[in-house]
C-alpha cells in the first residue's frame, strides 16, 4: 500500500438509498474532484474553504452524472488529516459505480478495507487501540458493546497506558544511562520511585486484565444455554422476552447447521440464546449423542436456562424426581455456571399443584411465557448475571483481544522486571525487561507497529472506513 | 402529512456501512440539531453559515452517543427549501436509531416516504416532473435509464409543457375576456396566431407521446425472449455477452416461478433475457402446452433469439427442415417481431456442415459461446433493434406512465380545441376545452395537483428522499 496515492470509496452502505456518499482522500483529491465537478455557483472547489459544502454537477466530459453537494475538507482538518473531497450524490448503484470509475480514471485508486482509517492512524489522528474501536463502533448493536466501543474510541484506556508508557521509558532511560556510567556505581534512576511504579503498572495491568473477560462478553453478547426438550416453550419465552424491550431478533446460524442463536438486547446488554435439545425424561438417554451436544452448547454459555414445562411435572412425583437428577448432573459438571430452573406454562397449573412443585424442587422460577407472568423477573435475574458495574461506572474495560494478548505479555515482562528489583538485578539486565515491557504497551497504542500488524488490524474494516 | 413539522430520517442505505447520515428538515431542524449537538470548536451550530460542516458530538444528555460532522443548510439554500442540518455519522445500525430517535424526542417526526422531495416540490425547488426523477434517478441501473432521468431532472420537456401552458393560458384569457365584449364582437385573440399555436402543441404532444414507447424500454430494459430447447447453449451464451462488458447481471424471479429474467446492460441500455423452454423439434408438439408459455414470453418480448444447437442440425436435412418450419411459425405470429435465428456450438462443426446450414436456412447468425465467436455481431445486432438514436441527441423522451397518461388526455383536448377552431365554435365553448387541456399540461408539472396525486407520486420513493 503507497500512503501518497489519492484514494477513492463509497462511504455509505452498498444498495440504492435517497443518497450516498464518496469519499476521496490524499494530495490530489482536490486536483480530481475539481476536474469532474462543477459548482453551480462558478466557484472553483479547490479555492474554496475547508468545512464548506458546494452544490453542483458530476460530469464525465459534456455528460452530467449526477447533482451532487461536495464537502470540502483540508489537511490537517480532516478524518485522515489529508486533503478529503465527500460527495453526496444520488443513492443509485449506477450513478454510485460511475462517480467511483471517474475517480479512478482521473488518478484515484480504490481504497483497501480500512484503509482511511488505517492513515488517520498514520497521520497521527488517532492511535491504534483508537482506530480499532472505529470497526467496533460501526459493528456495535446494543448500548453496552457502544458504549465500549465509544469509550475506547474516545482514548479508553490508551491514554492511561501512554501515560505509564512514558513514565516508564524515563526510568529505562535513566537506567540505561547508569550503565554509561557502570564504573562509577550511581543510581539516576531512583529505585523506590522506580518499585512504586512497578506497582502501579502491575496493578493497572491487572485490572485491565481482569475486564477482558467482562469486555467480551459486553461487545458480543451473553450466551446462554436454553435446556429442555422442544415445545417446552422456549419460543414463545423469547418472544415475551421481546415484548418486554422491543429489541433486536436475529437468527444466527450457529456453527453447526443444528443450532440457531436468537440475539436479544435487553437492558442494554446483548443475549445470545443457544437453543439446545436433546435432554430427556428418562435417565438412561441423558449420555446419549444428544446430550453431547447440550453440554458442549452449556459449555459455551455464561448463563444455563434450564426450562421445563410444568404441565408435564404436575402430581407426577416421578417426573419431578427425574428432573431433579438432571439439574443434580447439570450441576455436578457445571458448579461455577449460573444455573436458572425455570418451570413454564403455570397458568395451566391449579394453586396446589404449583405450591408441590416449589416445595419439591429449591430455587425454582414460575414462567408463564404466555401470560407475561415472571418475565420480568426472569430478565432481571439475567442482568443480574453481569456485572455491569463497571460499565455504567465509566471504568475501563478491555475487549479487544489483540489488547488482551499484548497486556499478558506486558504483564509478564513487568512481573520479570518485578523479580529482577527483588533479587537485586543489575541495571543492564533489568533494562531489557523493561525495554520489552515498553514494546508491549506500544503495540498497544501503535507507537510500535509494523505493515503484518497493521494489515490484520485493517483488513477486518470495511471499505470506504 | 403536516408540512410545516420538522421530519427526520435515515438518508443513505439501512445497513452498516462507514458512514451514514441523518437529514432533519423543517422550521425547527436547526434547534432540534442544536439541542443534541455540540461541536468540538465550542461553536454555537445556529450561529454558523449555511453549508457549512462541523465536526462534534451526538450527546443524549452526557451520553456521547457519536462523533459526528453537522452539516448546515439555511433555507431557502437547501434541498426542501426549510433549514436543513444533515448528521453524518459512524455507520452502525444502533448509533442510527439512537440518533433518529434522539431528534424524535427532541420534537421531529419520522419522515414519510420521499416527503423531503415533496417538500422541495411544494416549496418550488423543482417541479413535479422533477421530482418524479429523483425517483427514478435513485433506481436507474444502466446509462440509459439514468440518463433519461437526468434529462427529466435537468428540466426534461416540463420546461417546454411549461411554456406551452403559459402561452395557451394566454390565449384563453384572452378569449376569455372575449366574452365580456360580446355584443361588441371583438376578437382580442388572433384566430391566426391561435391556430399556429394550437398546430405547435399538437405537434409536441404527438411526439412526446410517440417517444413513450422507447421511453419505457430504455427506462425498463429491453425485454429479450430466447427460444429454444435446453442445453442449446442459452446460459453460456449469456456469460459469453456478459464477459464483454464485465456488467450487472442479476436474478429477477418473473412473473410465474418457472420464469427467470437474467438483466445484462449492453452499451449502456439494459436487456432483460427472457429464457422459455418448450419449442420441441417434433412439429405436432409446436401447440402443446409448453409452446403456449413459449408465444406468451414471446408476446412479451420486444425481440425473439431463437437459438438452436447447430451440432443437432448437422448434416441431418430432416431436423433442418423442422427447424424452418419452427421460425416460419414464429415469423407468421409475429411478424412486426425482430427475430434473431442463431445456430450455437459452431465450432464443434466442419466448414462444409457451417456452408450446408447457412445455405439452407437464411438469415442464420453463426455463433460459438463457447470460443466467443459471434458475441460481438449479436451485441451489435440487439443493440440496432433499439432506436437509442433519440437518447444519443437528448431529444426529449417521455418515461412515466402518469406524464404519458396526461399527454395524451391533453392532446384529446386539444385535437377537440382544433375542432372548435375549424368548425367555427364560439369562443365560450372553445374557452372550455382549452381549460381542459390546461389541466393537463398542469398536471404533469404539478402547477394542478392534489393530496392524492401527490400522495400516489410520492408513496413510491424511499424513506429518506
């Protein structure tokens, strides 16, 4: 990839709309938009001030394309800090394709995936961890992941790791500048400042560690096994789920052809539903191959709904005790797993038969899914699964997982540097801990970078970001 | 529809893209978009020029929920005439209705279907014959379905109705005022003058309503039937017309499931192929059932290929027969019909089977998908079949149903104002025609509409438009 070419995208989503938008970016974007358009007013674009919109004609020759408005924006004054030319044109592919071929004819060439963004990057418009959250922000479809994303977008936790980055770039400097002076036996590099930062970072490092976990599950969802055989109304479950918010219903196919996940914000936070089958009322099937399967979908999940129709329970003390044993397996194999024993279907269930069942099997959650009654709770009882503390708090969370891997390696280096001033390590040696620690952070941030990084990073936008 | 409300709406495709922007139009855009933005300058947005941008955040109260850029347009400087501010924002599908629904709780309504055109209509921007274009500039998939439109949007022959209304207006008031004198006898109107107008617009009018025809099939594409037994080549032959112009080819399902429709754009005028099945070599089997299907496509058709497998004809007298008897069948139903007659694989034939056939059956084109030879001699061959020379001379073309429908109710009129003129009808009776052809003329550049026209017109644009 040259950064000097001009480069040319649609910036809005492929398909027919009212309008959409073209973006042209670097040293000759002007020279190419002045060349096919003219402004209705007679003003030249390239004379024009930054900021400032300009109604006129696409034309190819004498043919017009389209009337378009074109925004003009100077370097450094703009999203990559080169010279950028945005023309909002009329939203038809035919019309989308040609604007995009003129450029191409006039000197632009198409931009790559990401690639506006990736020179925003370069320019110094944002560091990386910044740039990453762009992709983030544009995937994010519920309050929690956009606001993660936001977050980050906005400096995160980058700016709290440049900051400890410099800090500790001092001490390796002064350190390494002891080692000119190794005959001499000065310490530049006052050590008790030096363990306090350590300690900072280590701590820092931790807890940013920590939130990785939390990160994930905010940015992609909850997941949550639904156990229990077909028509025990894990449908309809959803469906009342939904009502609740008016939220977002997708299918997902799973990676299996088997397993669809419905996605269901609720409260701000995403919930992959795993619909698993397979569970059945007699024992002897419960290792069977389709069991297998429901526990691998368990195994996956954060949070098991264990649903069971209560119609099928009542006054059959037989039918009750099989259940137990399966939530006694459940809860043998899984005993850090929430575990949510939900019998639906109550509305068909007299008073007697409802009060045998809650005495018979412990935490036990009444579900009508077709009267509404316990959804509520039921929604609360899976918010109440995340700890979204931290979110609302505004701390810092971790959810990229390039982040995470470079912050364990940090950690590690640090953790050495650590051992090294506890035994007393000679300042040659410690310096090359720390030097390691400091490219950790840089990777991070993007002071360290090299094209493979960047490429992977990119290639994961979409064209026209 | 309360035009003085401010409207707002997603302006390009639905859908995650890099960017996406949200128009707001009306009296109180600019204090609704002041409200919910603040720009990063810590300028005052009221305060700003018109077309101009600024970059700054989305806020819902504290929460940021975008960087964005706010473009200003002040009216009557804008697309609809109103103040105008247009939010381009990251291209998420949940910052897009954070967004809209954040300006609705602000005081702005969601706007209907193409109601920002309408408003530019009914604030003057353009006529109604205009907007009508941006609908059709928004769908155009070839160059020549999108140069009509431009041409209509540009103006178009509404400018040329427009002045044939003033000057017929004339003239009817003045006959008009003709009536106030009658015991005098006066003739403020030149009967002369009168006539050579009257002549004019009836030339006009004809031609207009002659161009239809063209019009459609440009605006629609040139449907294509392609008759011939399976496997004779049709799908390859097709590749074969696409591979030389790298263009659009989709899947449209026709009208009955068992139809197909491959759309291919040709010199930049859309072909939609036909395909039919069903003319089987054996001539009692010419009137079954599947024949019908096969008229019926070719009854739709503008231009039939019949296309067959040479290496079937080859050398075997008696199939080359049938398949005469086939094309005269065809060329009797419909003899105004272009007919193409191709004989396909080619090149699995020797030279002296390729002279047999060619001297046996007469107009045959030779053609190999396969090797590419004879594609370019067919392209040229469908494109003469359309009269594209009134496109290439920007004569004015007339596309939509509704324009033609009210051409020719004015012509009507004006061929009975003609009448009057030769029958010497007097100027009371002639005043009522000419009335009636002003209506017309009035309909088509919406100088005489109403909430149900403009309700039929405008329900067929997007939301956003």
């Amino acid at each position: 990839m040259k950064h000097n070419e001009t480069i040319v995208a649609l910036a809005t989503p492929a398909g027919a709309g009212a309008i959409a938008v073209i973006r042209l970016s670097g040293e000759k974007a002007i020279e190419i938009a002045s060349e096919i358009f003219t402004s209705v007013s007679g003003k030249v674009l390239r004379e024009q001030k930054t900021h400032t919109v300009h109604l006129g004609h696409v034309k190819d020759g004498e043919r017009v394309i389209d009337e378009v408005l074109a925004t003009l924006f100077k370097n450094p004054n703009s999203y990559t800090g080169e010279d950028v030319v945005e023309f909002s044109c009329h939203g038809s592919n035919y019309i989308q394709q040609e604007i995009i071929q003129l450029c191409l004819r006039k000197g632009a060439r198409m931009a790559q995936a990401g690639e506006f963004t990736l020179r925003a990057f370069l320019n110094g418009k944002m560091d990386l961890s910044q740039a990453e959250a762009v992709a983030d922000l544009i995937a994010s479809d519920s309050e929690a992941s956009h606001q993660l994303a936001m977050n980050q977008m906005r400096g995160g936790f980058s700016s709290e790791i440049k900051k400890l980055r410099e800090e500790l770039l001092n001490f390796a400097s002064l350190i390494e500048l002891e080692l000119d002076f190794a005959e001499e036996d000065v310490e530049f590099a006052n050590r008790d400042e030096f363990q306090k930062l350590i300690t900072r970072i280590t701590h820092v490092l931790k807890s940013l560690i920590d939130s990785f976990a939390t990160g994930n599950v905010l940015k992609n969802g909850i997941p949550v096994a639904i156990v229990g055989e077909p028509n025990v109304g894990k449908s309809t479950l959803l469906n009342a789920l939904l009502n609740e918010e008016r939220a977002i219903v997708s299918d997902i196919a799973g990676t299996t052809r088997d397993t669809i996940e419905d996605e269901i914000v609720m409260g701000g936070i995403g919930f992959r539903f795993i619909d698993t089958a397979g569970i059945r009322k007699t024992t002897d099937t419960i290792e069977g191959l389709g069991i297998k399967k429901t526990f691998e979908k368990m195994e996956q999940a954060q949070v098991v709904v264990f649903l069971v129709d209560s119609t099928q329970l009542a006054a059959d003390s037989e039918a009750i005790d099989t259940f137990k044993v399966e939530i006694e397996k459940i809860k043998n194999k899984y005993p850090q797993k929430p575990l949510v024993i939900i019998a639906n279907k109550i509305d068909q269930l007299t008073s007697n038969e409802i009060s045998l069942l809650t005495s018979s099997i412990s935490n036990l959650s009444l579900l009508s899914a077709k009267t509404g009654q316990g959804v509520e709770e039921l929604k609360e009882k899976l918010l109440n699964f995340v700890n979204t503390g931290a979110l609302r708090n505004n701390e810092t969370i971790v959810t990229n997982t390039r982040h995470y891997d470079a912050l364990l390696k940090a950690l590690e280096e640090i953790l050495k540097v650590q051992e090294g001033l506890d035994s007393g390590l000679s300042g040659d040696l410690l310096a090359i801990d720390i030097r390691q620690a400091l490219y950790y952070f840089g990777e991070i941030t993007g002071e360290i970078s090299n094209d493979e990084l960047l490429g992977n990073i990119f290639a994961n936008f979409c064209i026209g970001k």
